[in-house]
C-alpha cells in the first residue's frame, strides 16, 4: 500500500482526526481505528481533503497552522513545512486579525462566505482568493476554523488591468470632446457600428432601425433582447454612435463573464482600505460618464448587483465597493438579455423592478430565421468583409438555396462563421455545396440533390400526370444532358424526376393559391425560397393556369382588412 502523504501536510494533532460539514458549519469528531483492516475515518478523510483541487487550510484556535492541502500550497507559492505549525500572520505578515478570514472566524465563530482576498505572502508573492471559511466545534466550542479558498489572482489582474485600460482611455480621450482631441492629435478613433453597418431590408429590420434612430435622440435607458448572435451589441453600438454621447466613452461589459465577488469592484470601483488589498479605483459606470455603459447578458448579474444598479440608474449615483461616499455619475445605460425580459422576470434571473426602470424604451432583435430575405445581402456583405485575393466573391445557387432553407440558431454570427469557414474550403471563385459546414450542407436533401443539370427535357416534364403542369417552353439547343456513367446508364435520371416532382408541387401551389405567398404558405416553405427556386426551375407566374382552390381562396379574403 503507498505510503499516505499526510505527514508532510499534516501537524500531528486530535483536532483533525475528522471533519464533516453540518448545514454552513463543520463540526471536529474524534474518530480512532480499530486496528487490523478497518477504515481509519479520520485519515480517510485528510487524505480526500489533500488531493482536493481547492486549497484547504485549518488551523487551530490559537491560529497555527495544522492542516494545508496541496492546492493551498500551489496557490500561495509555499512549502508546507514553512506554513504547518505557524501562526497564521507568521506566515502572511500584510494580514492581521481584522483581515485574516481565518482568524476572524476563530473570534467571531460566524462563517465568511465568498469572502474576496488579496494578501501577500511573506516571500513578497501577491495572492487573491475567493474564501469559504466556517468555524470547527467540538462540544459547542471553537477548536479551529478551516478555510476553502479558490485562486483568482489572474483573474483579479486581469480585472485590475482592464480598469486600468479603460482609465487611461477615458483620459486620453479626454472628458469633453476625446473624440475630437484624437483626431486634432492624429489618434483614429475607435471605429464602432453605426445604422449603416445594420444589413438588411427586410420589414422587421427596417422597423428596428427605424426604432432605434428615434432612441438613440434620447437618454433614457434602453433594454435590447434577441437571441444570441442576432446582433444586439452591434444595435448598441449603433446608437451611442447616433447619441449626443457619441463623442464619449462607449464601455461594454458581459455580466457573465466574471464572478460575483469581481463585478462589483468591476462595475462600481473600490476604495483603499474596502478589503485587504484594495485600492482607489473607478468603476465602468464612473468611466462611462459622460457615455454609455453597456451591460451584456443583465439577467446574469446576480440579483444583489442588479439592486445596486437600479438606485444608479434612479439616482444617478453610486458609492465604490468599501467607500461611504457617494459619487455622481452621469452614463447612459443600455443592457440587454438573450431572453424574452419577461421570461427572465418571472424565472428570477431579473428583478422585476430593474426590467420595468429599463424597459421605457425596448427593442426586440428579430432572428435571422424572422428575415430570411435579408440573407443575400447578409451573404455579399461577409464575402466582401472576409473577401481577398484568391478568396471566393459568390455562392453557387445551390448554396444559396440551402442558406434559405437552413434555420440558423445561431442566427448572423452562425452565417457569417458558415460564409467564412467555407471559403478556407472553397477551390475556385464560388462557394460550392460541399464546402459548407455539415449541419448546413445537410440541412435538406432535396437542396443538396439539385446539381447543376442545364436543363430538364421537355418530354421528361410532360410526364407528369399532374393537371396544373403546363408544357414547358422550348429548351435551348445549347442545353447539357445529363452526365452518363462508366455503364451507359444516365447518373441524373434522380435528379431529373425529382426536379420534375419539384416542378410540379410549385406549379400546383401556384395554381391553387394564386401568388407566389399564397403558394409559400400551402407548401410550408419561406417565399423567399420558393421565389428562388422558382427562378431555378424556369417557372413565371405567367405560366401558371389558375385553378383557385375555394378554401385558400376563403382564407385570402378572410385575410384581407
């Protein structure tokens, strides 16, 4: 059996024969083996607790150190032998009995839950931890106190260094007119979206420019929602670009994308002395004065913060994270979810106070399975932003085809990495089927089944026994017939039917519908798509017999205002 390595981790001690968490206490049990094969409780558990992947560190109630894991050691860049059997602020001299979670627990005997850090170590090492420290009792007495600490310095360096970015943006771009500061000192402003860089003309888009023009006017707070990849932050961006604010900072943030502990320092700065470690800082709503602050993803702020931000937003002030002052703050704010605001409402991921203060003014991003007419316009616009020499300029029509057909969850941003991807893939000038990502390509066999064939025979489409199939105009004699294979046997006789089948379905819909929507709607297609292979396939709608079916006809008229 490998030797056990809590020796070295571990100071002889009664204390830590066992521990086991009760409710938001651990609680000490002295637990001795009985000799011969049976389980040491006691050990069994030190030794979980060792290769645990948190740092766990218990001390006893005088506050030396008598347990302290591997991951402990890592995080805090020390030896176990300079930790075991030292008192707490031995070890870490920047702590003191007011600062050190550990040894306010052993005072206090109430856990800290959550509880941010940074210290230094006694070899000078920097350190932040997120801490879970709870008292350990023994007869209703505090024996000692164990801490679960999680490392966040990278994190908390990160956040450092991005205050400080945004900082030093603000001052270079000055506090009343940076942007044209910049541009009398040569420094290019920073590009951001405008209405221009919204693609489309579709009715909804045309709706939601309309909308956010007349927003972007004002300066009141707006909550924008769409699913993800729809295209919200580039409306954002859109209008602060139209604001009077234009020419002050636009500061984004993803309230997923750090913990609860850090976005709030994050978002409403800190002051020397709030925490150990702590220094006089501004918060992005204090950088966005004067601007707009951008709150991505609002119903994944931790709903405490969301308290916070709404008397910001009311009384447009905040106080830093440890200050008692109160500081005026003049940003416009502008967030949004990728869920229904309501459904985020009544989920509990947002106060409902915070969506009815946001939601004066609300706009709803429409996915792109909404508007799929814009998706030529979309389609030129990425070949021509990721376009270069020897990279494709079009898509074949059959790509096209299964564009329109495809339902795109992931909705513009899914397209644009479709358009891109593709042309790594793509051999000539044109994107073909087959160098689109499979979950496009596959998306309807009926797309993928209509290779290029040049023409479809005329006697091949009178076979069709269906009565609203007119005869088809005569072919050019330029017309390619259909490849045959090593054997003599024609390779497109499949695809010749299936395009006689197709044919036939669109002539029928339009005969019974009487236009091109009407037919859309009985074939349960988009009618961009069904224009489109109706400019495939040849057919015009003056080529279609109109046999009026009597119950679409009754839903036409029933239609109509």
């Amino acid at each position: 059996m490998p030797e056990s390595p809590l020796p070295s981790r571990c100071k002889s001690s009664p204390l830590v024969a066992g521990i086991h968490a009760e409710g938001a206490e651990f609680h000490a049990e002295i637990s001795a083996g009985e000799g011969g094969g049976d389980l040491d409780l006691g050990n069994a558990v030190m030794a979980a607790l060792e290769v645990a992947a948190e740092g766990f560190h218990i001390v006893d109630r005088r506050g030396i150190t008598v347990f302290y894991n591997q991951a402990a050691s890592r995080i805090d860049g020390l030896e176990p032998s300079e930790v075991l059997g030292k008192h707490i602020l031995d070890v870490f001299p920047s702590l003191d009995e007011n600062t050190s979670t550990l040894l306010k627990v052993l005072k206090t005997g109430v856990p800290e839950v959550g509880r941010q850090q940074t210290f230094f170590n006694f070899k000078g090492k920097k350190i932040t931890t997120i801490n879970n420290t709870y008292p350990i009792l023994v007869g209703g007495e505090i024996a000692g106190a164990v801490e679960v600490s999680r490392d966040i310095t990278d994190v908390r360096e990160l956040a450092d260094r991005l205050i400080d970015l945004r900082k030093e943006l603000k001052r270079v771009s000055g506090t009343e007119t940076g942007a044209q500061q910049e541009r009398d000192r040569g420094i290019p402003p920073s590009r951001l979206y405008t209405f221009e860089d919204i693609v489309g003309e579709s009715a909804c888009i045309r709706e939601l420019r309309r909308r956010a023009v007349q927003i972007a006017r004002g300066d009141t707070p707006v909550l924008v929602w769409g699913e993800t990849g729809t295209g919200k932050e580039l409306v954002v961006q859109a209008i602060h670009s139209a604001s009077d604010r234009r020419d002050f900072p636009f500061v984004p943030q993803n309230c997923a994308a750090l913990p609860e502990s850090l976005l709030e320092g994050l978002m409403f700065g800190t002051a020397a002395g709030g925490f150990t470690g702590a220094r006089d800082r501004p918060g992005l709503v204090e950088l966005a004065s004067g601007g707009t602050l951008y709150l991505d993803e609002l119903d994944s702020m931790p709903t405490g913060l969301q308290a916070k931000l709404l008397r910001a937003i009311q009384e447009r002030k905040i106080r830093r994270l440890g200050d008692v002052r109160e500081r005026a703050v003049d940003a416009r704010i502008i967030a949004s979810t990728s869920v229904p605001p309501r459904t985020a409402v009544q989920s509990g991921k947002l106060r409902a106070d915070l969506y009815y203060r946001l939601s004066v003014v609300e706009l709803a991003v429409p996915p792109l399975r909404d508007r799929k007419e814009d998706i030529p316009l979309l389609v030129d616009h990425f070949l021509k932003k990721h376009g270069g020499p020897g990279k494709p300029t079009r898509v074949s029509p059959q790509v096209m085809a299964a564009f329109l057909a495809y339902d795109w969850p992931g909705n513009v941003r899914e397209l644009e990495h479709a358009i891109l991807g593709s042309m790594y893939f793509s051999k000539g000038g044109e994107i073909q089927l087959e160098d689109l990502p499979a979950s496009v390509r596959g998306v309807s066999l009926l797309v993928a089944t209509y290779a290029p064939l040049g023409g479809t025979s005329p006697g091949a489409l009178t076979s069709s026994a269906s009565p609203f199939l007119p005869a088809p105009p005569s072919l050019p004699s330029s017309t390619v017939a259909a490849p045959r294979g090593d054997s003599g046997g024609p390779l497109g006789t499949l695809r010749e039917e299936a395009r006689i089948k197709e044919r036939a379905a669109i002539f029928e819909a339009l005969s019974r519908a009487g236009t091109v929507a009407g037919a859309a709607r009985l074939m349960g297609i988009p009618r961009q798509t069904l224009q489109y292979r109706m400019k495939i396939l040849g057919i015009e709608m003056a080529m279609v017999k109109p046999v009026l079916d009597p119950a679409v006809q009754r839903g036409r008229h029933r239609n109509r205002p």
